[in-house]
C-alpha cells in the first residue's frame, strides 16, 4: 500500500506491481485489487503480475498469458482466461465455470463436485 501510494503521490502514470496480493488475506487481497481498479479508472496504467487466473478474470480489462515459451495469449480476460489456455498452462488441471454471471477458475477435480 506504501509503495502504491508514493507511486500515486509522484504522479506517475504506469505502476508495475510483481504479484501484489502474495501473502495477504482474502479481505487484503480484494481490498488491493478494488484499489488498483479505483486507480486505473483515474487514468494511471497499472502493469500486473499474477499467478491467480482468478484475480486476473475479475479486475483486469487485458490480460497477457505466458508459460515457459513466452507469450501464448492476450486479450479480454473472457477471451484469454479460458480452460484451453490454462490447461495449457497448467497442464489439464483447470475448469472455467460461471456462478451467476461470475466466471471462476477452480481445479478440475473441485469442478466435479460444484453443481
């Protein structure tokens, strides 16, 4: 929160955060993710990397897929974070499912179980 508030106190216009919710709470990590989407609707980029498929698909407009060989996607999150693309990724692990209008990436083996 520090680091983002000196980056917003010197006027900056991108910010580049290296997986800003690692180690937070639930509660922590949703109140950073609402956080950076007040900031970026100020009109200040912000550059994000994260390893929850999750948080990307609720709070960020673009989104860039990467796995050892570089780039294999980008786009809109509804476009990118798809179960063709993260099982590449993830190697056949994952299920994109939807709850009420919500779209959610949980691991296959729970995707069973949810009906």
């Amino acid at each position: 929160m520090v680091l983002i508030a000196r980056a917003i106190a010197q006027e900056t216009r991108i910010i580049f955060l290296d997986e800003p919710t690692s180690a937070l709470d639930f509660r922590n990590q949703m109140g950073i993710w609402d956080l950076m989407r007040k900031i970026s609707e100020q009109g200040i980029a912000i550059l994000a990397c994260s390893h929850d498929p999750n948080h990307v698909s609720w709070f960020c407009d673009k989104v860039v897929v990467m796995n050892r060989n570089g780039i294999i996607s980008q786009g809109p999150p509804d476009h990118v974070i798809t179960e063709d693309i993260l099982n590449d990724v993830y190697q056949d692990m994952c299920a994109v499912r939807s709850f009420d209008g919500i779209r959610m990436v949980l691991p296959r083996s729970v995707s069973a179980r949810v009906r």
